[in-house]
C-alpha cells in the first residue's frame, strides 16, 4: 500500500474524527464515481473507527445532481462545485461547500507496455487510430471523461474511425476492460485508472484545462443536525484525505 494511504488510514484509526466506536449512526453518502477510488479506501476506517455505517452510492457527477433533484434522500454529496453552489441556493444543501479535488482525464494502458508518446494532437491521433479496442463509459450516461474524450475525438476528426472499436463499460470502469485484456486501451480519469491493478494511466492532454474536472462536498440541509454526517464531511476535508487524494492522481485545494 502507498504510503501516504496507509498514513492517511493510521490517523483514522487513531481517532482523528473525533466519533468513538460503538456511536452507532448512518450516513447515505452519493458520489461521483471520479472519487470512488479514494472513497472505498477512505470509508471502511471511518466506519470502523466510528462505528458509523455508510451507505455509499457511486454515480456520474451528472446522474448525482439528477438523482438529488429528483428527491433522493442523502447526508453528504459529491459532485461538481456548480451543482453543489446549485444546491445551497435551493436550500437543499448548507454551505460552504467543500472543494475537494481536481481530476484529468487520462488514458489507461496494460501495466508492462511502453509508455505512449501523446504531446502532440498527431502522435495521440496515431495512436488511438493504431489502438484495435478502446473501453470507456457510454457518453450518453453523461460522464465527463466519456464525453470529453467524444468531444475531443470529433475536433480532431477520427470519431467515425473510432466509433466501431469503442467497447462500453459501466461509468467509472473504462480501465477495466483493459486490466481483463478485453480492451488494448481504455479511457476515465486518472483518479478512476490508477486504483485498477496491471493498468498504468497516461495523462491526455494534461496543459487542456477542459481535460479536468473538479469535485466539491455538501451537506444535505436534513443532516445538519448529524454528528456522524458532520464528522465525515470534516474527515473527507482532512490532510490525511488530501494525501489519499494526491496518491490517487488527483490534485487539491
């Protein structure tokens, strides 16, 4: 394990929330899949140093802000900063919100292979066109790595080319069907790449700041009242959670 996770995890252990174990309490947690990574480290020793179980649900940032407008009850949110500034005007949220990390999108590849040269538009154009499958989410369900990469693709006039070998995974998962051999090339962002073992992640167009996407927590406005809530959203804010963050390819505040 990284060592900057395990450091991270050893101050949770320690009592860094500030909750002892045996408080028994739950927090519905809905995220976006760009932090599920850090999240499934980060969560079980919350819980086990809190006692406190989380029901966490994995979404695009889109399908989280249309889940949370359409009703669905939830204690902390994490999803972009305007659908979070969004939900504090309407009262569904209390603020401030907390801005928590910035993600690229990045290209995934078989651990062992060579690195791809991708500096140029040309070279990272020879290479998806040299590529026999590349996996990604399905734009459609409104992914930012999916959609990036779409966009991206048409500007530089290869998405009909690349159209018949895209193979569709659920969100979050573009690298997994390359670490399964079921893809040559996968596509997400970095921070969903990295924690998937035998890939490797290359940054696309790192300078491109259309390439990154950035994440922010709320608290729901019925969780105000939450100990439990109240301490996840301060341990998710934390230095040892920025450094799970970092570890995970992704930048903070």
């Amino acid at each position: 394990m990284h060592k900057a996770i395990a450091g991270a995890l050893a101050l949770v252990a320690s009592g860094l929330l500030g909750l002892s174990p045996g408080s028994a309490a739950e927090v519905k947690l809905i995220s976006s899949v760009g932090v599920k990574g850090v999240l499934d480290l980060l969560v079980p020793a919350f819980e086990k140093a809190s006692g406190t179980k989380v029901d966490a649900v994995f979404a695009t940032s889109a399908a989280v802000k249309t889940r949370i407008e359409g009703g669905e009850a939830f204690d902390i949110a994490v999803l972009s900063p305007a659908a979070a500034d969004a939900f504090i005007e309407q009262g569904k949220a209390t603020g401030p919100r907390v801005d928590l990390a910035k993600a690229g999108c990045g290209i995934a590849i078989r651990a062992g292979m060579p690195t791809p040269d991708l500096s140029s538009d040309e070279r990272l154009k020879a290479f998806l066109l040299n590529a026999k499958s590349i996996s990604s989410s399905d734009p459609a369900g409104g992914g930012f790595s999916a959609i990036t990469f779409t966009k991206l693709a048409a500007t530089m006039g290869i998405a009909d080319a690349l159209r018949s070998k895209m193979i569709y995974a659920r969100p979050g998962e573009g690298a997994a069907p390359v670490a399964k051999g079921e893809a040559d090339i996968g596509v997400g962002l970095i921070s969903e790449i990295m924690p998937v073992h035998g890939v490797v992640a290359v940054p696309l167009r790192p300078d491109d700041p259309a390439t990154f996407i950035s994440f922010a927590a709320v608290l729901s406005s019925a969780a105000k009242g939450s100990d439990a809530a109240k301490a996840l959203l301060a341990y998710i804010q934390s230095p040892a959670a920025k450094e799970v963050l970092k570890a995970q390819g992704m930048t903070t505040p």
